[in-house]
C-alpha cells in the first residue's frame, strides 16, 4: 500500500491527479504484484535454501524501489510517451515505472507463506495468521504513510527509507539462513541435511548481505543527510526531491500535492505557482493589479458589476485559494472587503505567504477545509443562530485542478446549498477546463447551474470557443448583463472572451444530451474523457524542454525547430511563442523575431514582454515612433516598468525633449529608488532625482 501511494504521488508532478492516474496506479501495482505471486510460488517451490532465497528478492526489491526513481523520471521526461493519448501515457508510464518493482515485491509473499506453513503443523492458521498479519502491515504502511510521512519525508525519501527497510529484512533473512541459526531453529527431520558447501554459501550471504545492507545505509545517509557534499551526491543519484520546473524558488510537498514557486530569469518579481504538473496562477509582486489570467480578469468584471467600478468594500467567499491571487488582489482594490478564503490545503497558504506576495497579515478569513464541509457547517450555523454567517455578495467556486475535478462541488445539492449563502442579488461564479468541441462537462454544469438559478451564463476566457480552455460559469437570481462584461473590467484593453449566448448552450446541449450533476451521478471524469484523449499538452511540453535546453547550449538552430515543433501542437501557444522570439533576437534574426512578437501582441494585447522586446527592436532600427506606441500600450497595461521607463527617457533625450526625459526617469526611480542608471541619466541632464 505504501508503493500505490507513493507511486500516486510521485507521477503527479507528470501526470497530475485524477481518476485517470489512480486507476493506472492501482492496475498496474495489482498486475505487478500478480505476477510476482505467482512467480514467487514456483520460486518457493524449487528453492533449496528457501530463507536465503527470501533474503535474495528482499535485497532485489530494495533495489527495484530505489529504480522507481530512476524510471519514473525516464518516463515523465519521454517524448514518445508524451506524443500519446492521455490515457494511453498514463498507463505505460505506470508500467515503465512500477511494474518491475511490484512484480519484484509480489514473489515475496508465497515465499513466506510456505516458509509459515513448513514451520506449523496447523496449515490453516498458518496461512489465516500470515494473512492477517499481512492486512495489518498494509492498514499501517497506508495511515503512516498517507497522515505523517507523506508531509515529513517527501515521496522521495518514503522510497529510499522503503528501500533500507527491505534491505534490512533481506539481511535478517540472510542471517536466519546462516548455520549457526539453523541449529537453533526446529527443523524437520525428513528434511535435506546440510553439507560444508551450503554453510559456505550461508556465510557468503551474510557477508554479501552485510555488504549490501551497508550499501543501502549510504544511501539512505545520502538522501537525508545534512550538508551540502551529501546534498549534491543525493541529488545527482536522484535520491532527494525537487522541483522539475527550472527557475523555483520555493518547494513543498504536502498530503495533498506537489507545490512549486518560480521565479522569471531576470524579471523575479514575475512568479508562477504550480500544483503539481499544473500551472495554477501567475502574479507580479511588482504589480499586484495586474491580473495574469484571464478568467481572474472576468472575476473582477463581475465584482465590478455587483458592487461598481469604485473602491466600496465586497463580501465575498472563495472556495479554492490557488495563489492567493486573486483575494490579495481584491484586499488592496477594495479596503474593508470581507473575505472568506476555503482552501483545504494549509501548504498552498504557507507557500503563498512565503513566495508568491501573500502578506502574512494579510485581511483574509483563511479557513482550512473541504469547501463543502465549510457550506454544509456554515447553513448549521446559521440555523442554529440565524445569522451566524452572513451571506455574500459573491461566492467564487475556483477548485477545478487540470482534470482533476471535485465533483463533489459540482453538484446540483451544494450549489442548491451554496445559493443559500447568497445575498438576494448575489452572484455564484465557478470555473472550469473543459473543450467547447466536446464539451460533456460544460453542458452538465450549464444543465445543473440552470435548475438551481433562474439565471445561467458562461464566458469563456478566449475569444474562438472550441479548444480546451477556461470557462467561467455565472449563476444569479436575477438577470445579469454579460454581453457587456468587457467593459467592467479593471482593464477593459485586456479583455478578449466569449459570452456564451443560447446558441452556444443549445450546441452543447445537443451534442451531448441531457444531464444534470447529483450526488448520486457525476461522472465528471467521463464527461472530460474526450478531452482527455485529445491532450497533447506532453508532447508540447516536451518540445519546449528541448527547445529550452538548446538554448541553454547554444544550439540557436536546434531551439528554433524544437519551438516551432511545439507550435504544430498548439499553434498559439503564449510562452512558446515567446521563447521562439527570443531565440530570433539571440540568433540575430530580428525580422523573424518582430513577425512572433507582432503576433504575440495580436494574440494577447496584455502580454508586455512582447511589446517591450518589439519596442526595443524598432528603436534599435530607427523606427522610434512605433517604438513609442509599443512602450507606452506596455505601460498603460503595467505602469510599474522602470525599466520601460528607462527606455522612454532615452528616446525623448534622443528626440531632443529633456523635459520629458526627466519625468519618465523620475517616474521610474519612484518605483526602482536603487537603480544606479537613473540616478546617472537625472544626473547628467542636471535633474533632481524627484520632481521638485
């Protein structure tokens, strides 16, 4: 028990966690340990020394338990896997990774078994003893696992703690098979005597057990050892956990998944926060106004639109706390707001607190629990004490992980329960991932938001439904105005998405049929199974790894053709091209890195790296007037740019007016008061460095 949760862990920095790994995990872990049942049987039959046998396949699955790391990284890391169906990636990773080491463990127990039942003279309690025995080490090895050493240890370290656990048996078992303890033991009288050549062979395997037992020890010492020599000799053996995503700063494993923070090369106020495969949120510590994410962007829009485009304060519940982005946010638009945060996962608090801008004194009610035990324990309240929990102008419902969907939070019971914690004019919102072609799990969560409000509607966060993307359910009492959403955004010039009309509802209605989610029925992950076999994202991710890694080599050519084998994936893929424009201007192609650029800004009008490195190739060429247009729609997006701020000064010296120069490095020395270069430019104009 303790290898399948272990396993469920260890593939969801790959895979994530759904119904999908889990049933990759558990058959393949069964069929493992099938086979080496009945490998392990005829073993048991035709072994002469039967405890040194035992000892052998101890040691050879402490070994196939250190592999799992090994493999399992083999396996997240390989484009054949990734260019597969997401199904079909699942399961022959699980097989690559998991199969030899359960199989390897599976031929322990017949072993055993006949070893208890050569000892006994009663064959049934024998075997009804070890069995029980055996259902109390795997309740044990599953609590322990699962409560404590998950969070203390790590995946990683359970593995190779697991590993000299079973090294340790093997050398007990090497012992018990030595002479000096056959002597002691009852043995039976018909049995084969001993000869010279087999003490000879006992005392080899004790010596060779000791040797491999100390083996073992070293690397466990190797694993968790202190200090920075055992460090790196554990990282480079694979031995000690740490975040696949280059650039982190922050890592954690919690009992409920993987956290990791990083920071942008050259720009660390730029972070992204993943949960497991999945990357969560974004954020600019530099710009906290700054939404990244679209359907962040269309959250505020309907805060706005209940409350005003002002600084009233809101009260509102959010059950999800991804990164904290999005109620930080609110705390600093609107002071005063009362804000309920439900996140069931107190590391993804102490992460944001830590790397990703949440203020430990942040105004949030934080509350660690599932989101519907919280709505379930909220209405006992309040019928207990009317009034106990107030209602909410707005509850936002942001849980959905990838394709790792609660389901318990989609259902027609806890929105019934959820809308009455509303105000009378209040909103419900609640995202999802899901592909408009397909679309089963947004017509069942449409279906289901219609039978519980009068009103129902959806905006996607991209323009063209279709793809796989984010949509943003809105459920209320009263009619609500979403044709007009764009324009009750903070930064209506960033908004590109689609409001959902009856058309659009009527499609996903006839492709897929009637169904409303229940308690009793919510397939959710069948509904995204369509979905799920389209995913491609591997197969992107690892062409913009090796894209990435050529870079990083100097192989200008090589990252070029990795980045546009990515784009043949997903052809408007944002960091992609991205990555592509850059490699153009690292090679000197700056024509071809202008033509990615000028399509980045088509794509995503808010995207400021690609207007900034656009502006700064245009005035390298003299075209200083686009160059102009480009730095100052950056600036309209994300004033806080000292750097764009910088540039500008330069090119209005350039053009001959100091005044203007001078205000634009005052402005940038307000937000970057250490920077040296603004101070000299101010300087050599004989301007103060602030506006006097």
């Amino acid at each position: 028990m303790t290898v399948e949760l272990v396993a469920s862990r260890l593939i969801a920095r790959f895979l994530g966690s759904s119904l999908y790994t889990w049933t990759g995990v558990l058959g393949v872990i069964l069929a493992g340990m099938s086979l080496g049942n009945y490998l392990g049987g005829r073993m048991a039959d035709g072994a002469r020394n039967l405890r040194g046998r035992v000892a052998v396949m101890f040691f050879a699955s402490a070994a196939a338990c250190l592999a799992i790391l090994w493999l399992n990284g083999l396996a997240g890391q390989s484009p054949a896997l990734m260019g597969l169906s997401w199904p079909a990636r699942i399961l022959l990773h699980m097989t690559w990774a998991f199969l030899l080491p359960a199989t390897v463990l599976g031929t322990i127990s017949p072993m055993i078994a006949k070893l208890a039942i050569d000892r006994s003279t009663q064959t049934g309690r024998a075997i009804g003893t070890l069995y029980a025995w055996n259902a109390v080490g795997s309740i044990a090895g599953t609590f322990v696992t699962g409560f404590y050493l998950t969070a203390w240890l790590g995946s990683v370290r359970i593995v190779v703690s697991m590993a000299l656990v079973l090294a340790a048996l093997g050398w007990l078992y090497a012992v018990a098979a030595s002479p000096r303890f056959a002597r002691r033991r009852h043995t039976d009288p018909h049995g084969p005597t001993r000869t010279h050549t087999d003490a000879g062979d006992a005392a080899a395997g004790v010596i060779g057990a000791s040797l491999g037992l100390a083996v073992f020890a070293a690397l466990f010492a190797l694993a968790l050892a202190p200090g920075e020599t055992a460090a790196k000799a554990g990282d480079w053996l694979g031995l000690r956990d740490g975040p696949l995503e280059a650039d982190a700063i922050y890592f954690a494993e919690t009992q409920y998944q993987i956290l990791t923070v990083t920071a942008e090369p050259g720009n660390p106020a730029h972070r992204s926060f993943f949960q497991d495969k999945l990357k969560h949120s974004e954020v600019d510590l530099s710009d906290l106004g700054d939404l990244k994410y679209p359907y962040m962007r269309i959250y505020d829009a309907l805060v706005n639109q209940q409350m005003g485009r002002n600084r009233e304060p809101v009260r509102l519940l959010l059950l999800g706390g991804g990164g904290y982005v999005f109620p930080n946010y609110l705390s600093q638009q609107r002071p005063g707001s009362e804000l309920v945060v439900v996140e069931i996962d107190p590391g993804v608090t102490r992460a944001a607190q830590l790397a990703f801008g949440l203020p430990q004194d942040a105004p949030l009610e934080i509350v660690h629990m599932d989101a519907r035990n919280y709505v379930a324990d909220a209405l006992r309240q309040n019928r207990a004490q009317p009034g106990a929990v107030p209602p909410f102008d707005l509850i936002v419902c942001d849980s959905v992980s990838d394709y790792s969907v609660p389901y318990q939070l989609t259902t027609l019971e806890f929105i019934e329960q959820v809308r009455q914690l509303l105000k009378p004019g209040g909103v419900y919102v609640m995202n999802l991932i899901d592909a408009f072609d397909a679309g089963g799990f947004m017509n069942a969560v449409a279906q289901t938001f219609e039978a519980v409000f009068p009103f129902r509607g959806a905006v996607s966060a991209v323009p063209e439904l279709g793809p796989r993307n984010t949509t943003v359910f809105v459920g209320a009492n009263q009619p609500m105005p979403l044709e007009d959403i764009a324009r009750w955004t903070t930064r209506p010039d960033t908004f590109a998405g689609h409001v959902l009309d009856a058309a659009d509802f009527a499609a996903l209605r006839q492709r897929n049929g009637v169904c409303v989610l229940t308690d009793d029925y919510a397939p959710v992950e069948n509904l995204l199974a369509p979905v799920v076999r389209m995913d491609r994202m591997g197969l992107l991710n690892a062409a913009v790894r090796r894209g990435i890694r050529a870079a990083e080599k100097g192989d200008l050519p090589r990252a070029v053709k990795a980045f546009e084998r990515a784009l043949e994936v997903a052809p408007n893929d944002e960091s992609t091209l991205l990555n592509l424009a850059r490699v153009h201007e690292m090679a000197d192609a700056e024509s071809a890195a202008l033509d990615v650029y000028a399509r980045l800004v088509q794509l995503y009008p808010a995207n400021v790296m690609a207007r900034n490195r656009a502006a700064m190739i245009l005035a390298r060429r003299g075209h200083l007037e686009p160059a102009l247009e480009q730095w100052s729609a950056s600036l309209d997006i994300q004033p806080a740019q000292p750097d764009v701020l910088n540039n500008l000064g330069a090119l209005a010296l350039q053009q001959g007016d100091r005044e203007r120069a001078i205000l634009y490095w005052q402005r940038a020395l307000a937000y970057a008061p250490d920077a040296d270069i603004l101070r000299k430019n101010l300087a050599a104009v004989g301007a103060p460095p602030a506006a006097e």
